[in-house]
C-alpha cells in the first residue's frame, strides 16, 4: 500500500509517559487544570529534541549558508543541506532529488501554482481540486485562474466524507491542466485514494498535487508508490518548528519549473545583460532561509522515524477508537464524515449549541480544541453547517484526557442546551 491508515500493530507499544515527558508545554496548567491538548491537526507541539535543535544551532552554529567558507558557514551549511536525506526517507524516496525547502504547504502550493502551471494555463482551462480541500488548496489556484481566464472545478465529497473517484473521471477533461487533493482532510481525517487518483491523472497526462499537510504526522508515506507529481507537507503539523516545510517535485517537471521568486541564493550570475538561475532545487529557495526551522525539522523527521510509524500508528488507533465511543455518548452529537479509512481528526456539532460557545467552556477545564471553519468554507457549505468543534490528537495523547475532554464536553452540552 502506498500509505498505511492508523491500525494497531503487534510491535512493542509505546509508553505515553515516556513520550509525553518529552513535552515541556504538557507540563503547563491551563486555567487550574493540566493541558489537555487536543489541536494537533492545527499545530502539533514540540518534543524537548526540536526545541533544543534550535537552540543548539543559535547558540552554536549560526550564520547563512552556502554564502561563506568560514567554519559557521559551513557547519550551518552542512546541517541545512542534510535536511534533505531526512525529509527524502520520510517520504520514501530513494533519493534528493525534486526536494524544495519552503516555509510550508502554502508557499509550495503557491510556488507549483506561479512556476509550473502559469507558464502553461491558457483562458478556458480547468484546475480540479475536491471540496474539502483547505483553502490553501483552493485561493492559490483562484488567483492565478482569474488572471488569466481559467476556472477552479471542485469535485463533490460524499455524503459519508469520502471522495468518488467516478467524479474524478467525469470532471477531467482536455481542458484540465492540474489535479489537486488532500492527502488526509483536515476536517474529517478521511484518507483520500491517493494512488487511484494518480492512475487517473496519469492516463490523461495531468499532473497531481497532493496536500500531505495532515497525512505526514499519521501515515507511511510512499511517494514513488502514490504516484503523484507534487507532494508537500509542513513542518509544524509534524512535530516540527513553524515555518518550516518541503515540496517534492518529480524531478522532470521540476527541471522545467521557472523561479518563483528571485534574489540571493538562486542565481549563478548576474549582470543588467541578465541573469543565469541556479540549478534546482536552488533557484526556487530565494534568499535567507529559515535554517534554524529547516534544521529543526531534520530532527523532528529523525525523532518520529525513531519512535517508529507502526508504533505511533497502533497508539494512535487506539486513542481514535476510543475517541469514538466517546463521541458516540454525547447526546445530539453529530460526527462530520464516517470513513474507516481516517486519521484521528474528529469534527463535529452538537444540536442546540455554538462550537464556539463549547470551546470556551472546555478550555476553562483547560482543554484546547478548535471551533469554526478549519479553513475549509466550501467543505462547510457543502454538509450544510457554518462551523464545527474539531478534536485533533497528537502521539502526546492519552486515553485519560480523551475521557476528561468527554466529560467536559458533556457538561458543556448541558450548559448550553440543557
């Protein structure tokens, strides 16, 4: 399979005391009660390991890289550029090639949509993106099919959260010039058939996108087995340092790509006659990267393929089992997508009561979740709700905060409806 769903393993279990002392932030009382954190799939928290990464590298190593031949500019060069093995093992790839640093799935998508396809979208063409994509997944290519006369065409979800690949194959047309999809939904953890998608796209020769944004902290990722064009992911989702992220690009389309941006870095010579780009991934990271933030995302990829997926995936269908039979006690608690096939990202709404009003309430137990839209109004629009109460879980998580957020909830519930 190309990437493996939370299911429990036989391999040794993980000791969630141990994991969580890794945390400093869960040591943390949050209004008289220890932190329940349950906003993952927002932003994961980071193990003692990634902070001191970065204070390691601050306090020890800090200067630009590849600009000096000082011992700094080579230690911090050295670090940067080894990143790059890391972030190729994550994602199964047998080598470097076609990894772009950026700082995250926004800007990657954004540097696919202005370096790949502006060059070759013409108006009356078609991007195909699902709806419930983010809107990361969604503006950028807005942006760019306005400019030029094009059109964004979502395919629909199903009533259940998943996708309809007869959809895919009665919306791609001579006229599509991209595919886009979610790897993992942010707001229904629904894992999306990413490899059939790919079949698809392939036999028509368009190229696919994919949005690893929330499937990078939950699932074994085999890019080459995917089969996709593009795959990019963030770093703070996986344990990592806030703007930090990569972009995968198949390396023939990225030999093609024009810069996204220009400055330092990704030249090899300039003069007012013109300039000559650096050879990729290079020409595509302009200027002063956040080194620190790449670096430390290096060693939160090295901390989580220590722990081991299959070890966090067992741990984390547990939780999302229990998790369920929780939810399922809450009176007038309605689940939003009902795959098996999901990662531990439950949105729902209670009958009677606001997802704001019962965020607020839960975090005076000192319980954090989020409330709203996720970033996904389309996806909202379509199941007909204007927001949601999202419980996110992280490797950090325990089977006893599942309880205490149940508890809570309900108790919420019964201030708010009665």
């Amino acid at each position: 399979m190309s990437a493996t769903a939370i299911r429990p393993t036989t391999s040794r279990s993980l000791d969630p005391a141990q994991i969580r002392a890794q945390f400093p932030i869960l040591q943390r009382q949050v209004n008289g009660h220890p932190l329940t954190y349950l906003d993952s799939a927002n932003t994961a928290q980071k193990p003692q390991a990634v902070i001191d990464a970065l204070v390691q590298f601050y306090t020890r190593h800090n200067a630009n890289v590849a600009r000096a031949v000082h011992t700094l500019g080579e230690e911090a060069t050295a670090a940067y550029e080894a990143v790059r093995g890391r972030i190729a093992a994550l994602l199964g790839l047998p080598d470097t090639a076609g990894i772009v640093y950026t700082r995250g799935t926004t800007e990657a998508i954004n540097l696919v949509a202005h370096s790949w396809l502006r060059p070759r979208l013409q108006p009356g063409d078609e991007i195909l993106v699902t709806a419930m994509e983010h809107h990361a997944n969604i503006v950028p290519w807005q942006l760019l099919a306005d400019s030029v006369g094009a059109r964004v065409v979502p395919v629909p979800v199903q009533a259940d959260g998943t996708l309809d690949l007869d959809d895919f194959r009665r919306l791609i047309n001579d006229r599509t010039k991209l595919v886009g999809v979610v790897h993992v939904s942010n707001v229904l953890g629904t894992i999306n058939p990413i490899a059939q998608i790919a079949e698809l796209t392939r036999a028509r020769e368009i190229p696919l996108l994919v949005d690893g944004s929330q499937a990078a902290p939950h699932l074994a990722i085999d890019v080459p087995a995917l089969g996709c064009d593009f795959y990019c992911f963030t770093g703070h989702k996986l344990y990592g340092p806030t703007g930090s992220g990569a972009l995968w690009v198949r390396p023939a389309l990225l030999e093609q790509m024009q810069p996204f941006m220009g400055g330092g870095e990704m030249i090899a010579r300039v003069s007012f006659e013109g300039t000559t780009y650096a050879e990729p991934p290079h020409r595509f990271e302009a200027g002063t990267p956040n080194i620190a933030g790449i670096v430390g995302l290096g060693v939160a990829i090295d901390w989580v393929l220590a722990l081991g997926l299959d070890r966090m995936a067992a741990h984390e269908a547990m939780l999302a089992e229990h998790m369920m039979d929780a939810l399922g006690q809450i009176e007038g608690l309605r689940l939003l997508g009902e795959t098996a096939e999901r990662a531990p990202v439950f949105s729902f709404v209670v009958e009677g009561a606001h997802a704001h009003d019962l965020a607020m309430i839960l975090d005076q137990d000192g319980i954090a979740v989020r409330s709203g839209h996720h970033c996904a109004h389309p996806l909202l629009q379509q199941l007909g709700v204007s927001a949601t109460l999202r419980a996110s879980l992280g490797i950090y998580n325990t089977i006893e905060e599942i309880d205490h957020f149940a508890q809570s909830l309900e108790r919420a519930r019964r201030m708010l409806v009665g």
